[in-house]
C-alpha cells in the first residue's frame, strides 16, 4: 500500500513523516502531509491520542488562512481501536493488567466523546453499545485480545498490537480486505480473516519491533505451563484399599523442581482453600493418610484424581495489602513511606491533579487520642518515654490501590454489592481520607447527572473519627469542585448527616418513599425512606 512505501516529508518542518512514529494529516488541497505535532493549533479537534482520522485544509490553502478539519465517517472497528489506543497510553491507570471494560471503559469513553469521534449525521440508536461487544468479539485474537485469561473475567480487552497506531491498524485492514476480495474473485482458496491479517501486517510493516504483540499473552503461556507442574497427580489402587487393616500410606503433592517459584506458593498452607489445607502440608511435613483412607469407600476414591492448588490468575479483593500499597511507588515514596508524590492524570478533564489536596497535622481524633492513651499507659514506668510523632491527615484524589479497602467498607457500612471502580473515571470529584495507609473517609461526587447537576453519590466517615472536621472538609472540597453547579443528594430522614448538609446550604425538595428498599435488608433498622437535598448555585 502506497501509504506504508511512500516516503513523505511534513510541509511545515521538512522532516520525514514515519507510519507509527510520527504521522501526520495529508491536505486535501495540496496533497502534502503535516506532522500532527506541526499543526497551527496544537492537536486535532477532541485531541485523541493517535486520531489522524480528519480531513485537513492546511493554512496556505485555506481561504481565510486557518486550518480546517473534517472528521472522517469511521467504522465501529475504527472506534475501538481508537479508543483503546488512547486510554492504554493516556488513562492506563484505568487498566487492570492492561485490559479495559468494554462496557465500563470503553463503551462509557464514546458516550462521553460522541461528538467528537462521529460525524454529526450519525445518531445513536438504541442497542449501540451491543456493537461493541460484537465487533470485539468478531476481531478476537488478530486485533483485539481477550483478558479473560489473565484477570479471570470476561468483558476485558485490550489491542493485540499496542505499539500500533489506529490509522496503521486501518490501513493494515483495508489491504488485507483488497486481498481478500481478489482472491474470492479468481476463486481461490481463501483462509481466515486472522491468517490473512498476520500474513499481510508482516509484509506491510518493515518495523519489526512495532509488531511486538501484548505482552501478557506471553506471561499467560509462560504462567500456565509453570501451574500445570502444580497438580498433584493422585492414582491410588481401589484393590489395595480396604477400610480396616490398610497399610498406613503416604500421601504426598508430587512436583516439579523446574517451577521454583509456584513450589513456594503452593508449599504455603495459607494458599490453600480451607479443604485442602486440611488435608496437604508443605512438601517437608508429609501428613499420614490413615483416617482419610479408613473412611473412604471405593464410590468416593477414582482411579486418578487431578486437584489443583493454587490458580495463579485468581484476583485477590484485599485491602491494601502490600503489592497494592508499593505498586507505582518511586523509589523515594517507598523509603519515606508517603503516598503517591507524583501528578495524577485525570481521564476526566486530562489534567494533571496534585497527589495531595490537603495535609492536616493539627486535627486529633478520638481514635488517636485512644491510641496515645495506650501507649503511654504500657510505658508508664519508662520516665523517658515520648510519644512518637503523629503523621498527618492526608486528603488525596481516588486511585486505584484505594478501591478494594473502599469497596469493603463501603459492603460493610452501607450494603453490599457495592463496587466504586467507577469513580476512577473521574478523580477530580473524589475526596479519599487517609491516616498513613488506613482508608478513614471519603466521598464522591458523580458529574454530569444532569446538564448543571452533580449527585453527591457516597460520603463515610469512619466510627472514632468522626466530630472532628473530616467530612465537612470533605464536602467543602467538593462543592469547590462545582463551581456553577447544582449539588443533590439523598439522606435518610433518620440520617443525623443532613444538619451537616443544612450548614453548606442544602435544601430538601421533597421525602422519596421507599429510597433504600432496594439496597438496605428488611431487618435493618434504619428508615427506608429519605430527604432528597439539593444546593442551588
């Protein structure tokens, strides 16, 4: 294709225009190329990452000597591309494990930026979002790759090719269709749409590091050919075994000596699931099967028998354990102890957002007042003893080593079920408390319910940390946030959290009958009815 074997230089800067590298916008008018980083206003209109998919009028050919853009007609499989390529290289704190929700992800990312990506005569119809499921699905392991092997859930995807860019991805497909169609017109044998794709993205592409495919897919091979080597291979005779006067046999998990690092997870009783941590001991402490071969019978026992110990994709929803706590941390973080120092980048408004909001030294809560008294009293015979400096009250924007303590809390304090991943998308209304690596508070304000209304969807305080300030900074921080915009909220009417409201200006509209009856149990105590609030800017 003449778009892979053409060199081109960009009008404005002379320099070589490179497919992946550094592309660039071809004038509709001249029929010269422009470096997207050359063009007289900085970016292509909605500044998509990689998005060359625009007619250009360049500055000289123009009439009134401004840079005009159309946007292209794109495919859904355009889409797509497009915008997993920008949130892999511009919200990859998003990913897990560099896999994105089709629905959460990337389905909500084109709602957002519909305007932006399709032309204005292309409407949403009503099942919309079901197309990208199909076209991911359709373009399964040739342009898109499934994480279901690697996060233990479906719905996760990611780019087979994350180092190329969507217009090279399109331009690979469209000579791989011209193929195709020629083949089928001198009938010819036609092979699979992923055959044919490999073959033809190996002849267009010379940049042999630019075909690097996602890494993952060589970890999973890697990890599942080590956790084969993990299952305990139990043949055991139905002859030999009799319930009384049996041979005391050993029983021992066999393994081998190549997969060092899956022997020390499995030789650890607390990997196990509560079953099997009964009945296997680490491989020096060998457990006699006596009574487990005495009540057996010979309907219960097979001839061989396969039980795997340990699944090494199996995601863990802990709370701040350690590899949550040190992941992303430079190496200054991690010998200090602070949290993240570095910038945030907000996929919401693509700013960068300041690790703190705000570092409170002076505020003393009921808990560590409780804490101090301990101390003192366990050395109250060392006359030299001090207390030991207390750290700050840290207020930082939501990230993602913060969800699994916040979802805890959130299913063990309000309801379960409750999954806040979603406010990953938008940090910038978010307020999460901490006191050193403890969760103590937060809120969440989700934006753009309505065309100038914000909803204030959660907002906790932990017991013992209350009275104190936290969650009237908390809801200050948030009103800040929308400036120009109306806040609502629901509170139940039996909620002493509204006269904190009432302070900041909250008003309540009207009583919702029945709120909370399908979130709260029926045995819960608390009223199911609540105040809906609102402040009015």
């Amino acid at each position: 294709m003449e778009v892979f074997t053409e060199e081109k230089c960009c009008k404005y800067c002379e320099e070589k225009i490179e497919i992946c590298i550094s592309e660039g916008l071809e004038c509709t008018e001249c029929r010269k190329q422009v470096h997207l980083k050359c063009l007289k206003r900085g970016s292509v209109p909605g500044g998509l990452y990689g998005d060359v998919f625009f007619s250009l009028t360049c500055q000289e050919c123009s009439t009134d000597e401004m840079e005009l853009f159309t946007r292209m007609k794109l495919s859904w499989l355009q889409v797509i591309v497009l915008v997993l390529f920008h949130l892999q290289n511009k919200s990859p704190g998003l990913a897990r494990k560099g896999f994105f929700h089709w629905r959460h992800h990337v389905a909500k990312f084109i709602d957002k930026n519909w305007e932006i990506i399709f032309t204005s005569d292309v409407k949403r119809k009503k099942k919309w979002t079901g197309t990208i499921a199909g076209t991911l699905s359709h373009f399964s392991n040739y342009i898109f790759l499934s994480g279901t092997s690697v996060v233990n859930e479906t719905a996760f995807w990611t780019l087979m090719y994350p180092k190329l860019t969507p217009f090279a991805i399109s331009s690979i497909y469209s000579v791989m269709a011209v193929e195709k169609q020629q083949l089928k017109n001198k009938k010819e044998k036609v092979s699979s749409d992923a055959d044919l794709f490999n073959n033809t993205i190996f002849t267009c592409m010379k940049n042999v590091d630019l075909l690097q495919i996602f890494s993952s897919v060589q970890i999973v091979s890697d990890v599942k050919e080590d956790s084969n080597n993990t299952i305990i291979d139990m043949e055991c005779n139905q002859k030999d075994l009799k319930p009384k006067n049996s041979k005391r046999i050993s029983v021992q998990p066999q393994f081998e000596t190549s997969s060092k690092k899956m022997m020390k997870l499995v030789s650890s009783t607390a990997a196990f699931s509560n079953d099997l941590a009964t009945n296997f001991k680490p491989l020096d402490q060998p457990e006699k099967t006596d009574d487990i071969i005495s009540n057996a019978t010979k309907e219960d026992i097979t001839v061989k028998e396969f039980v795997k110990l340990l699944d090494p994709f199996c995601h863990y929803n802990t709370s701040l354990n350690n590899i949550s706590r040190m992941k992303g941390l430079t190496l200054h973080a991690k010998l200090t102890g602070g949290i993240r120092p570095e910038l945030i980048l907000s996929p919401y408004s693509e700013i960068y957002l300041k690790p703190y909001i705000r570092r409170d030294t002076e505020t003393f809560p009921v808990w560590l007042k409780l804490m101090a008294e301990v101390q003192l009293a366990g050395n109250k015979n060392d006359k030299q003893y001090h207390l030991p400096p207390r750290g700050p009250i840290d207020y930082t924007y939501i990230q993602p080593q913060h969800i699994p303590a916040i979802n805890s809390i959130c299913n063990q304090f309000f309801w379960p079920g409750i999954d806040l991943t979603e406010t990953l998308q938008y940090p910038d209304f978010s307020c999460v408390v901490l006191y050193k690596r403890l969760i103590i508070g937060f809120a969440f304000l989700v934006p753009d319910v309505n065309y100038t209304e914000n909803y204030l969807s959660f907002i906790f305080t932990r017991p013992y940390w209350r009275n104190c300030g936290i969650a009237k900074f908390m809801i200050y921080h948030l009103i800040q946030t929308s400036l120009g915009r109306d806040i609502t909220v629901h509170v139940s009417i039996n909620n002493p959290a509204l006269l904190l409201y009432q302070k900041f200006g909250f008003k309540v509209e009207n009583v919702v009958l029945g709120f909370y009856d399908k979130y709260l149990r029926s045995d819960v105590n608390d009223s199911k009815d609540a105040f809906f609030c609102r402040l009015e800017r």
